[in-house]
C-alpha cells in the first residue's frame, strides 16, 4: 500500500516536466522574436561564438535586407540593426548562426574584404559581451598589429599611409604594394606599434572616403586564413554552380525509338536556350 501511494504522488511530475519544456520553447522563441525586431538586449545572448558584429552597414540596410544578405551563407537564428530611439540606423547590427563554422567563416570572408552590401564594404567582427570585453587584450586572436589596406588611389604613396594612419599611433612601417614597373596595386600594409591603436584605426577608416575612394581598411591576415579563404570561395562556387543546374536539368522517357538529340532540341528549345541534350541508347 505505501507503494501505490508513492506511485499516486509520483503522477504530477511528467505532467511538470511538460509545462517546463513548453515554457523553455516559448522563451526562445520570444528571445528571437524580440531580437528580430531589435529590442533583445545584445548582451542576453547565449551563444556568443556564433553572434556576429556587423559595422559600417549603410543607412537604407534594414533587419530583413542584412537576414537576407547572410542567410547565402548559412542558418540564421536571428539578426537586427542597431537603430536609435527615431528608428534611424546606428550603421551596425547583429547576427546570430546556428553553426560556428558558418560564423567564422563570415568572419573570414569580411576581413578579406569579400563582403559589399549597398555598395559598402561590411566588416564582420566576433561579438562579446560587455562583461567580457575587458578580456580581449587577453586574446590572441583578436590581438593584431598588422593592417590591411586597399581600394586607395594610385596617387597614394607610403608617406601618404604614414600621415594617415600615424594619426592613431606610432607605427613601425607602412608600404604600398607595386608591380615590377612601379605602378601601385591600389593596396597595402601598415604596422602599428600598439594593437590598439591598429584596432582603432581600423574601426574608424574603415568605409572611409579618401581622394574620391571609398577604403577597406582590416586585419592583415596571414598565409594560412588566406589559403582558407580561397578554399572557402572556391568551394562557394562549385556549390552555386551545382545549385544554378539542379533544377535545369530534366528527365525525359518514354521517347519513340525515332526521337533523336535533334528532334528534343526543337521541342524543348522553344521554352528557352538548350545547352546539351542527350538520348541514352541501349547498348
């Protein structure tokens, strides 16, 4: 009898576990809800490794025009454009992937300067919460002297690089990059004493117009992110090709033994251009 009593007091407890798993899926959803439409506070985020900060977003990028932007490269959880009280644009947002792979490699393809929405150069940073920032000199990752330059005019030289970025602190060098014939590349590298005066000046001469000439300013990355870069765009590629003729390609039976190649080429060329046709044969 103390048995079945227990087993009687025992009822509730599948019943409460339900109500905790409903409660726990209504939360993120308004999590996400709330984040969309820019009223989450950024930093009640749990996953940090793949929520992303996106700066120099231009005025007109809305929460749906950076969804759609990003979503090319992987599952979005959520994203919104920090605005102000008016609504206006603060020119930066926030975006959070489901997998940390599709993060970096965002990261990857921004500082590589691979990133344009609007006609502007959108730089991708890894988000940290505020009680954690105080943590990123700490990090080796986010420490960088080195700094990437380009899209600057030809008329640009090093002293010019030195003027410029000497603004935000002592530097070690700085150099435009020439061809065997002296002409400039349009790109460059300078080097900065301090990481944090490298990590300002980029943050403020990013997107910045000089001499007519919109610049990207980054971390320089080193041989190993590069190669990684390109095997990222290189495997992009060949995943768009295959996307662009996965619905092109059409199965056709049943044919008479008298339709050949040709004779498919009229009928079907008349809903659009062919580019190959074949007739499988028995052997």
């Amino acid at each position: 009898m103390e048995c079945l009593h227990q087993g009687k007091d025992l009822w509730h407890i599948p019943v409460f576990m339900f109500y905790v798993e409903v409660v726990i899926y209504l939360f993120e959803i308004y999590k996400i809800l709330r984040c969309f439409s820019g009223q989450q506070s950024h930093d009640d985020f749990f996953y940090t490794k793949l929520f992303e900060l996106c700066q120099n977003l231009d005025a007109s990028v809305d929460n749906k025009t950076l969804y759609d932007e990003f979503s090319v490269y992987g599952s979005i959880i959520s994203c919104t454009v920090a605005t102000t009280a008016m609504g206006e644009s603060k020119g930066y947002g926030f975006i959070q992937f489901e997998e940390e792979a599709v993060a970096k490699n965002v990261i990857d393809r921004s500082s590589n300067g691979n990133i344009i929405i609007h006609g502007r150069h959108v730089s991708v940073y890894p988000f940290v919460r505020k009680d954690g920032r105080g943590d990123l000199v700490n990090n080796d990752t986010l420490k960088f002297n080195n700094v990437y330059v380009k899209n600057f005019s030809e008329a640009t030289t090093d002293e010019d690089l030195h003027r410029i970025f000497g603004e935000f602190g002592p530097i070690t060098s700085a150099a435009v990059m020439r061809d065997s014939n002296g002409n400039s590349k349009c790109f460059g590298f300078v080097n900065f004493e301090n990481v944090d005066d490298a990590a300002n000046a980029v943050q403020m001469l990013n997107g910045k117009t000089i001499n007519e000439k919109e610049w990207y300013v980054s971390r320089a990355q080193k041989k190993s992110e590069r190669e990684a870069e390109l095997k990222g765009k290189y495997e992009q590629v060949l995943r768009e090709r295959v996307d662009s003729h996965r619905d092109a390609n059409l199965y056709v039976k049943n044919i008479d033994e008298s339709i050949n190649e040709t004779t498919l080429v009229d009928l079907f060329s008349q809903y659009g251009s062919v580019k190959s046709c074949k007739v499988c044969l028995v052997a």
